[in-house]
C-alpha cells in the first residue's frame, strides 16, 4: 500500500514537466534555428493539450512564425519543386493552425485576420505527387472538420508511407475545424472566398481522400440557407456544381467509392431544396443516380440509399406529365 501511496503524484509531477516542454516547444517556434524541432513536437502534441490553442495564439511572435512557414514554401509550388521534407516541415506548422481553427477561444480572431487565405495558393496546385497530395489535405483539414473514422480510417494504408508528416496523418481525420454546421460566421467568411471553386477543382482532379474533404466542404456549405442561396443564386454558380458533381457521379460508377458517392448524394439532395435548383437538376441529374448502377455499393448503406430516394421523390414532385406518365418539358 504505501508503494502505491507514495506513486500516486507521478502523473501530476510528469504533466507539469510536459506542460514546461510545452511552454519551451512555443518560445523555440520564434528561433528560425529550433523551429523545424517544436513544430514537430508541438504537432504531435496538439491533441492531448485542451488550452495549445489560445497559448499558440496569446504568444508573442507565435503565429507570425507559423504564416513565416507557409510563405517560405510559396516559391516551391510553382514551379513544383516541393520536396518532402519541406512539405512534412509546412505541414507541421498546419497542424498547429488547425489547432487554433478549431478552438472556440480563437476560432473567430483566426478568421478575423484571414489566414485561411495563407492556404489557398496549396490548394491551387495540381501536382499529384505525395507532398502536395499532403499538402492539400492538410490545407483543408484547417477549413474541414469530421470524424477520424469518416475519411481518415480506411485511408491509413495511404497515410502511413515514410515521407508521411505526422500532422498529415492525424489530419487525415481531419480534426482541424472551421466548417460547423451551427457556424454561421465561418460559412459567411467562406462565401467570401474563393473556396468553392477551389474545392470543385479538387472534387474534378484530386485523389480520393482529397475529393471527400473537399465535396464535405461543400456540403457543409450547402448545407446552410446561406451558402445555398449562394450557389443558386446564379446559373454560372449552379452549373459549375452541378457538372463537376456530375462528372463525380460518372466517375464513381467506373471506381465505386462509398463514402465519396454519400457527400455527393447529400449535396444533390441538399441542391434539390432550392426550387430553381430542382427544376435544373430534373435535367441534369445523372441517369447513375436513378437507376440501378450504384444498388451493390450502396447495399449496406441506409442512410445514402434513403437520401437518394428522396432526392428522386424531390424531383418527381411538382413535375408536370402528359397523360402516359411521361414528364413534360418545361415551359
């Protein structure tokens, strides 16, 4: 007993020390010659300090050291010569932003300050080589938020290579946060933006953990009457959805994939609540989605086969027939 009496203020004495490394990790951050060290430290420690948010945040010359980091590599992705090292390296310092992203005590000063800004040049690149494949979802976990389970767990044979940077792996979980349904100021700022074509780029030519996050990212929006009425509101917005959505749809039924073709169907689905959106889509929705092509990957699926029978139901309501049955065309 007294063994056990006298180990019990281990725990408290070693997180006091993790806590001092933690203080000490920061300080490093603002030296050019112990960065590359604490931001790998600090990245793996991002998800067992609640408070590394505001304390990244509150500290002097912090943040500034992080934007030094994503702007350092500006001139490596065009031409594309980013090595993995550098992409590990900016990846890290990501992970740190996501850190800041998701914490409501500094969700709304990050965007006040626009740094998600800092990150839309990496998701313009094209490359489909690992470190910018990296780099762009990274990129979007700071923007995206879902569970490790959704896109990060059947993705980790992908993940797990040795160029792998750590936040990229923990971010394949996407535990970076801006897009929260009950978020209204995170999606007014990302109407702001140009977010939306740059996730129809990746949702077009991206690998397919990359097109999940970002069809989530554009669901999420959707999914507010504000970004909906957004993307409705003119032909150009709606069409440009609408045929990389259906370009998707073309794509899946060649290479299945079940839990890209759910983001897909619930942002169909979601665009069928508009009602010059659903007048459009009774024309253009793709014939995949309305017969049998996706019943076998769907099979164990409810709740994306319930979302596409409404989808079609949506669709059917309203439609004005000839006597057989057959819908008329618009007039």
């Amino acid at each position: 007993m007294h063994s056990l009496a006298t180990a019990a203020p281990v725990p408290t004495a070693l997180a006091q020390v993790d806590r001092e490394k933690i203080y000490q990790w920061i300080n490093e951050l603002s030296s050019p010659e112990t960065r590359e060290n604490a931001l790998l430290e600090l990245s793996k420690k991002r998800e067992s300090v609640p408070d590394l948010a505001p304390m990244l945040w509150h500290s002097f010359g912090t943040i500034a050291a992080l934007l030094q980091e994503i702007v350092n590599i500006y001139p490596s992705i065009n031409p594309p010569t980013l090595t993995a090292h550098q992409s590990n390296r900016v990846c890290n310092a990501l992970a740190l932003l996501q850190c800041v992203a998701s914490h409501p005590e500094t969700r709304s000063a990050f965007l006040a300050a626009h740094i998600p800004l800092f990150l839309y040049p990496f998701l313009h690149t094209v490359s489909k080589t690992r470190p910018f494949e990296y780099l762009r979802l990274t990129s979007l976990g700071v923007i995206v938020e879902t569970e490790v389970h959704h896109v990060g767990q059947a993705s980790l044979e992908f993940l797990t290579s040795s160029d792998l940077p750590a936040s990229a792996s923990q971010s394949s979980g996407i535990t970076g946060a801006l897009v929260k349904t009950d978020e209204q100021e995170v999606i007014n700022f990302l109407l702001t933006t140009e977010i939306i074509p740059l996730c129809l780029r990746i949702m077009e030519s991206g690998s397919e953990l990359s097109k999940t996050v970002a069809t989530f990212i554009l669901q999420k929006i959707l999914l507010d009457d504000t970004g909906l009425a957004y993307i409705c509101q003119t032909y150009e917005r709606f069409s440009h959805v609408a045929m990389i959505l259906g370009k998707m749809v073309l794509q899946l039924s060649k290479e299945p994939s079940a839990r890209l073709l759910k983001h897909v169907v619930r942002c169909y689905l979601r665009l069928s609540d508009n009602p010059r959106a659903r007048e459009a889509l009774r024309q253009c929705l793709p014939d995949q989605l309305k017969d049998t092509t996706f019943a076998q990957v769907l099979k164990d699926d409810t709740t994306t086969k319930r979302w596409l029978a409404q989808l079609v139901k949506n669709l059917q309501e309203g439609q004005v027939t000839d006597p057989r049955g057959i819908p008329l065309p618009p007039q």
